[in-house]
C-alpha cells in the first residue's frame, strides 16, 4: 500500500501545489457549524483517498496548457460530488467498510447518510456558482443527473443475466465513467475554451473511468477486505450482475447458468461470493474483463499520445497504467 501510495504521489508531483489548494479548499467546503453535522463531516473526510477525479481536471490542464486560478476549485467540486456518491453507494450497496472505516450508512444510519449525501452535493453546486464561468456547474449538473440515471439503471436491471455487454457498459459509463470524463472535459476547457480538445478529453476521461469500475467490479470479486478497505463481495449480494459474472455467466452450460442464478438468488446463503466461486470458472470472466479494461485504457492513451509531451501528460499517462493496477 506504502509502494501504491508513493507512486500515486511521484504521478501528481507536476500539480502538487494545485493539489494542496484543492485539498485546503475540500476541506473549508465540509466544515459547518452544527455539531452533528461537522461530527459526519470529520469522519467522512477520511473517505477522500487517492483524489484521481480531482487530480484529473489539473492534470489536465497543465497538459493541455489551459490551467487557471480556479482550476483548484474546479477540481475540489468535482471531488465533493464524488464524496457524495461514495455516501449515497454505500446505502444502495449495504456495505460497511470504506477506507477501513465504518461507512455512515453504519456508523449512523441510512436517513442520516442520504441527508449527508445531499448536504455535500449542495456545498459542490453552492461553490460552482462562485466561479467566474458558469461552465463548471453546467457540465457538472448534467453529469450528475447522468450518474443518478445510471444508478437507476443498475438497480433496475438487478439479476439480469441476459443483459448485453454493451447495456453493462451504457450504465458503467454512466454511473462511473461520466465524473471521469467531466473531471477531464474541464481541465481542458475550463473556462470555456477549445471544445473540440474538451470533447477528445472527455472522451479518454471515459475510457479511463469505464476501465475503473471495471477493475472495481473485479476486485469486489477477488479482493480481501483487508486489502482493498471496503466491503467486499457487495455487487453478488446486491444482485449486480458484473462485467466478470456476465463473461463467466456466458460461458457457463445451463447447469451452471442454474446455480450462478441460485448463488444470487437463493435464501439463506451466508457468502454469495464464495458460493457463485464454487459454481462456475469466476476467474476466466475475471479474466476477460481485466482485458477489456486494458483495451479501454489503451484507447485513453492513444487520446493522450495526442498532446505535447510534457511533465503533465507522462504523469497522465502513468495515472492511466495506474487504474488497472491498483489494487485497493
């Protein structure tokens, strides 16, 4: 973990002063008077963990050479929104754990963390209207609004086994991949500048955030708790049906279809995950959709081999590589 995190900050040493500011800015926008809700607030800043999304709109900018005073900002509302849907998450998923700490949803309970949930995502849209361009809190509410569909979505087509690989992908990109791909849409257009460079940015934003929840789908599989800091196995016992369970699920005869489907679906099981493990070959379709993510990010490189070389750009391209092989 030690190696993981030295690496990470070696990768964002060309924005390392913006990232400070953002991380100052973070955490003046969390502070509030009540002490209940500064109680929540402590402890939910130690969720805040690698800031990828936020380090994405500076690096960015430094690459594409549009970086502003107000790309510190920028790039802490787009980590307070995802602050907010790790809240939110939680309570769809159940889980327990984040950042080896107890999640709200936990440690309080579900009204308390939908309610903080919706107190961060005021503070980000609240500071969005500071800024100078009303860029930032257009695209951002629209990528909002486009992560709640594909949360939606997701909950809607739980247990479906014959859903297709571009249907998983539509509602990752969704879900996931939009922050990501707003997060590098801005760094390069913030205030509002060249918007076919915006437009291919947020294009390997995508990619690169597809290639994350990928990866994440994996390691809920594979993972230890331990290891990865969350709860894991959540998506069997929510009825999500993954990248890796529908490559596993395809090929699989119909007996094995059967008792993957009784694995989700069946009373009184005590671990999903161990049970769907013991019914079919997990770790092909684990397998396979590690090379998809790989295809993706290399799609996002191919974006990046665009730009001017620069300190920004290789560190880009190392937080790329980075995705797929993070293991927490």
């Amino acid at each position: 973990m030690k190696g993981s995190k030295a690496a990470l900050a070696e990768l964002l040493l060309p924005v390392a002063p913006e990232m400070e500011r953002m991380r100052a800015i973070l955490s003046a926008q969390i502070l509030e008077s009540s002490p209940a809700v500064s109680d929540m607030t402590d402890h939910v800043a130690r969720f805040q963990g690698k800031q990828l999304r936020g380090a994405l709109v500076l690096l960015t900018g430094e690459a594409t050479g549009n970086t502003t005073d107000e790309h510190a900002a920028v790039a802490a509302i787009v980590e307070l929104i995802h602050l907010a849907t790790l809240v939110h998450d939680d309570i769809l998923d159940g889980a327990e754990v984040r950042r080896r700490v107890a999640c709200v949803n936990q440690r309080w309970d579900n009204q308390i963390a939908v309610l903080l949930g919706d107190f961060l995502y005021a503070r980000a849209f609240a500071l969005s209207t500071q800024l100078s361009s009303r860029l930032c809190s257009r695209l951002l509410a629209d990528t909002t609004r486009t992560l709640c569909v594909g949360e939606i979505e997701q909950s809607t087509r739980r247990f479906d086994f014959e859903m297709s690989l571009a249907d998983y992908e539509k509602i990752a990109g969704q879900k996931t991949a939009s922050l990501y791909s707003a997060a590098c849409e801005l760094g390069a257009r913030y205030p509002g500048g060249n918007q076919e460079l915006g437009a291919r940015m947020a294009e390997a934003g995508r990619c690169l955030g597809l290639a994350f929840q990928i990866v994440d789908d994996c390691l809920d599989l594979t993972a230890r708790e331990e290891e990865l800091g969350k709860t894991v196995g959540t998506d069997v016992e929510d009825g999500k049906v993954t990248l890796p369970v529908l490559h596993a699920y395809r090929a699989s005869g119909e007996h094995a279809r059967a008792a993957i489907r009784d694995a989700y679906t069946q009373p009184d099981v005590p671990d999903r995950r161990a049970a769907l493990f013991a019914v079919c070959d997990v770790s092909a379709g684990v397998a396979e959709a590690e090379a998809r993510a790989r295809a993706l990010v290399d799609s996002a490189l191919e974006i990046l081999a665009t730009l001017p070389p620069s300190d920004a750009s290789r560190s880009m391209e190392g937080l790329f590589q980075f995705v797929l092989s993070r293991n927490q």
